[in-house]
C-alpha cells in the first residue's frame, strides 16, 4: 500500500530523480508564459528569410477520425517511472490501391485503429474489414512495407509482451494475420521496427528495437504488465537487457533472426533505429539509439555482415536518446543526422528549474550541469563521450560527423520523436518534434522548426498555430477517483469526497507528414498520450502558389517499395536530394511517396535515382512541377 500511495504522489520519469517534477500545473500561468513564448517567436520570425505567412489548425473533428489513444494506468493514475510513458506510434500507407493515404494509430489499450482515406480530409473507420485492430495486446510502433513485392503495403505491429505481429494486405483494404509463418512474433519489450534491405536482394529485411525488460508479472487494469519500481534503473541490470533483432527475410512470407551471425547483436535499452549509406559503398547502415546510454552505428560489410563503427562517425552521443531521422539539411547531397534527447532533460533538478523558468532560452540549453550534478558516473556509464540533449551531426563527407545542435537551433525540451517534410515546400525539410509528459507534469510545447535555407533552424510552432494546441487547451480530464471509497487514500482526495476529477497536461507522442488533402502542402497528424490526435491541416497552398513534385519509386530488382534509394531532383538550378527510408516518425515507419518542395521553379530538370540494386536511372526533364511522378527502376 505504501508503494502504491508514493507512485501516485509522486512522478518520476527516472526513477533517481523527478519526486520534484509532480505538479499538476497552473493554467492561468501556463497562458501566461505561452502568450509570452507566442510574442517572443512572433518578433523573431519578422527577422526570418523563409517564407511563413501561413498557418495550421486542428480539423480532428471535421475529419471524422474518432480514435482515442488510452494508456496504461502506470502511464497515468498509478504513475510510476516505467517506460509505457513513451507512448505509442502511428503510420501512414494507401492499404487499398485507392490512390488515397490511410492511417494506422497504435493504442496501448482498447485496441488499434486503421482509418482509410475518403478523400477531402474525410475519414473512415475500416479497422474491423481489415482485421488489424489488435485488441488484445498493448500496442507500441508500426511499420507499413511491401515484405513480398506484390504491390501493396503489409503491415507490422509490436507490443508488450503480448507478441509481435505481421499482417499481409490481401487488397481492398483487407489482412490477414501470418505471424506465425513468418517467425516475427517475439514476445518481449518491443519498441521500433525498420524495414531495409540489407543485403541488397530485392526483399526488405527488418530490424526490431527491444528496450529491455521493465514490466513485473503482475497484471494491471486492462490486462498489461505492471511496471517495475526501478525500470528506470535497467540499464544497470544487464540480466534485463533483451537484444534487439536482425531478421533477414527468406521470401514467401518467412523471417530468419540472423542478429548473431551478421554480427549484430545490440543490447542498449532502445526505442529505435534508423538507416543510411553514409560510407557510399551501396549498403545501408544502422543507427541504433540508446534511450539511457551509448547509441551505436553499425557499418554495412557488403551485406555479409555489420561492424561497430560509432567512433569513427559520432566520438559524442546523446545520452537520453528518443527520436531518429537521416536527411539532407543544408541540400549539400550528404545525408546528415539528427537525434532528439527526453531522458536528458528529465532529471529532478531540470524539472523543478522548468517550472520555475519556462523562458524559451531555458528549454534551448543543454542539460550537461543538470545531468553530472545529479546522476552519478556509474548511472551515467561515462559522461566523457555523452551528449545531454539533442544531437544534429552535419555529414562532412568523410571521418567523424560535425555535432552543431547549439548552432542550428535543434536543441528543444522533453521532445520525444520528430517527422521531417518541407513544410513551406521552399527545397528545405523541416521538423515537427512531439514532446510533453503529460499527467502530473506541467505542459510542454510541440516544435515546428522551419529550416532556414540549411544553416539554421526557426522555431515557428506559435507563429504556424502549431501551439497552443487544441485551441488554446492544455489540459484534459484523465480519470476521476472515488474519493469516497477505493481512492479515498490517494493524496490527490486530501479533504475530498466523492468522485474527483483528474487533469492531465496535454501531451504528443508521434507524428507523421503529409498531403492529407491533396492539396500540394504537408499536413501533420500526431498521436497523442491518453487523447485523440491531432489533424493539423496546412493553408499553405492557399496562401502562396507552391512548386512541388511527389515520386513514388516502384522496384524491380530493388525491393518494390524502393526503400534505400536515393532521389535527386534538379530543380531552378539547384540540386534537392532525398533518401527513401520510410522513416515517418517516432515509432513509425510509413510507405508514402517522397515529397519535393521546388521553392520558385516551376518545373525540374531532371530526376536521378540511385537504387538499392546498384542501378543508376535519370529521367528528362522539362518535368510539370505540382503532380504525383511514379517511377519504376529498369529491368536491366
């Protein structure tokens, strides 16, 4: 019972340090320091070069989308510091050959929903025809990929302990479990799933991040496992490390686990992965983060095998690592990288400085002091080579990647994942970075980072309506306790009777990009915690005439999805290049086509494609900017 009274008086995402962090917040000074933070960024962006006169509002409730995202009481009522406060992820694909992009949320409980794409941002629910609702299991990632080069996106799930999951899309908006066939139904603490080609076969192999054991026998409300009082202590237990899985894909269907004998075998306590070529010897490489400790980057050896390789490219990671993504900030053809940070900013000192001082330049600093001073050097593993917050890493071209997160602007606070999309299809991706802990935490805001011409990053989330999300609402009810009976003893009824209303701060979780209209501008739909998400449609196309091209690849040799291609387009005389990597988001892998923002050009010159196969294919232009280009690698 005392046990039980001190996880729900206190809040802790490390369980060393936050019994300060717990607080349900004030909301009059929460408008107070957002109306501030809005004033502050709207006379910044007046000294900005790139373009952003136009905004986003939430259409949740014209889109039709109903889902509800519902933690687990461990995540919320019963909060305790175990990693079910990471949330779950979303992804995106058209799962009926319609032309349209469905959406596929992930739920921890009450099951995941799968909603296809009517067309004028209208939605409906086809979870049930299609047969992926995973009712009973609690739902972490998912990933869309073309496993069997048919054409269509098959879809994979992971979970909790209660198994992974692989669906074939049979068409039409329909699927069929063949987890069992495939060998994919580890049952452990999954997290993350990439699929890539790793040895260059045409068939996409698949990487399972698996975070480690944190979860008791016992069962809990809703039939999840309870969490461990110390789960956030697992990285000292190397008994409860769960190495994640390299699974080669032997065709009809069939996965092998070949983590040992491609010599990759990962133990870090990860959320996810991601992929590159960065050496441009044809095969894709993996980066591996580390929520509390060293992240890895494995070296590709010819499809034969992988080789450590994380001090030659990255001598410093983050410490806390949460979110992953490869892409080409400053246009120059090298794909850079850049990794957000939570656990660095979760210490306790850092968060009862947060609620003291929410000032932008306070969230924008580095956790390193905060870090060092609170956490000893045995729970650190070593600080010398450790980065406290978020890392981006330009791509030089050769020897070690350049970290220059402080000089760009990429630093934000308690960010979990992010998506990547030019978001004012000028030639330059930007970033929507999820953040926020939400019950017993105070708000925190999303990040929209408009890229300014690749040297550095704008924060814009006020000045798009990004912030504050829900209209201005920051909180919500999350649960009501009976305070009259079996919650009488629970500090939150202290001179209550009755049932008693709980609020939550709002919290994001995960995202993705995309043309959710059709109407040539990106839109973003975020998973939230314990909340329906957010549709957040763009004007952009409204306000200013755009240029822009859409490339959907089609394998032949390659895989079929085309995922590890590499696509440049030559567009005004400049050259804008993109890896297809599917990665959408956190805990999100989605099979969309690329997106090119042409800034003023009109048309593109030409297109060159390096495919996984080794093919080189260039198509000639003039090519009409604004429309959906599908391009299929040649036979030969």
């Amino acid at each position: 019972m005392k046990d039980y009274l001190n996880s729900i008086a206190i809040a802790a995402c490390l369980s060393l340090s936050l019994a300060s962090a717990r607080s349900q917040g004030d909301p009059s000074n929460t408008r107070e320091w957002l109306q501030q933070r809005k004033a502050e960024q709207t006379e910044a962006a007046g000294k900005t070069k790139v373009f952003h006169d136009f905004t986003f509002s939430d259409e949740v409730e014209a889109s039709g989308i109903t889902f509800q995202h519902h933690a687990v009481e461990d995540a919320n009522k019963l909060y305790k510091a175990v990693h079910y406060d990471h949330g779950t992820g979303l992804a995106v694909a058209d799962v009926d050959g319609d032309g349209l992009l469905d959406i596929y949320f992930v739920s921890q409980l009450g099951g995941n929903q799968l909603w296809r794409n009517l067309g004028n941002g209208r939605f409906e629910n086809i979870t049930a025809k299609a047969g992926v609702a995973v009712a009973d299991r609690v739902g972490v990632a998912a990933s869309f990929a073309d496993i069997d080069n048919d054409g269509d996106p098959d879809l994979f799930v992971t979970t909790v302990r209660g198994g992974n999951l692989l669906f074939e899309n049979l068409g039409g908006g329909k699927f069929r479990d063949i987890t069992q066939q495939s060998g994919l139904g580890y049952v452990g603490h999954s997290s993350g799933a990439v699929f890539f080609d790793f040895d260059n076969d045409g068939l996409l192999d698949l990487f399972v991040v698996n975070v480690g054991n944190y979860t008791t026998d016992e069962k809990g409300v809703g039939g999840y496992y309870v969490g461990r009082t110390d789960a956030f202590k697992g990285h000292l237990h190397p008994e409860r490390a769960e190495a994640s899985i390299l699974y080669k894909n032997m065709g009809h269907g069939v996965f092998k686990d070949v983590s040992r004998s491609m010599h990759l075998v990962d133990k870090g306590w990860s959320g996810d992965a991601s992929f590159t070529d960065l050496n441009g010897d044809g095969f894709p490489d993996l980066y591996v983060l580390n929520m509390q400790g060293d992240d890895h980057y494995y070296e590709n050896q010819g499809g034969k095998s992988f080789a450590e390789k994380t001090a030659a490219y990255f001598p410093k990671t983050s410490w806390g690592a949460m979110g992953i993504k490869f892409f080409d900030f400053n246009q120059d053809g090298k794909m850079d990288l850049f990794v957000t940070d939570m656990h660095s900013d979760m210490t306790g000192l850092q968060s009862k400085a947060s609620r003291l001082n929410v000032r932008s330049d306070f969230e924008t600093q580095k956790s390193e002091k905060m870090c060092t001073a609170e956490w000893t050097e045995s729970f650190i593993q070593g600080s010398s080579n450790k980065i406290f917050g978020n890392s981006f890493y330009l791509n030089q071209g050769q020897g070690p990647l350049l970290e220059v997160s402080d000089k760009i602007g990429a630093e934000t606070f308690w960010p979990w994942g992010f998506s990547a999309g030019d978001i004012n299809a000028d030639g330059y991706e930007d970033v929507f970075i999820t953040a926020g802990m939400g019950f017993g935490f105070r708000y925190a805001i999303n990040s929209l980072l408009l890229n300014e011409n690749g040297n550095r990053f704008a924060p814009s989330e006020f000045v798009l309506g990004v912030e504050p999300r829900r209209n201005g609402r920051t909180q919500k009810t999350s649960f009501a306790l009976d305070c009259s009976g079996a919650d009488k003893d629970n500090p939150l009824c202290n001179g209550k009777t009755g049932r008693v209303p709980v609020s939550e701060s709002l919290s994001s979780r995960s995202s993705v990009m995309l043309d959710l209209d059709n109407d040539g501008d990106l839109d973003i739909v975020t998973n939230e915690m314990n909340d329906r998400p957010q549709v957040l449609i763009s004007n952009l196309a409204e306000k200013r005439k755009i240029h822009f091209l859409k490339v959907q690849l089609q394998g032949t040799k390659s895989n079929a999805d085309g995922l590890g291609a590499v696509v440049k387009v030559f567009a005004g005389g400049k050259a804008w290049t993109q890896q297809h990597d599917g990665k959408s988001g956190y805990l999100g892998q989605s099979s969309m086509p690329l997106y090119f923002g042409l800034g003023e050009a009109a048309e593109a010159t030409k297109l060159e494609i390096n495919w996984p196969s080794g093919a080189k294919q260039v198509v000639t232009g003039p090519i009409t900017a604004n429309q959906l280009l599908k391009i299929k690698e040649p036979a030969k």
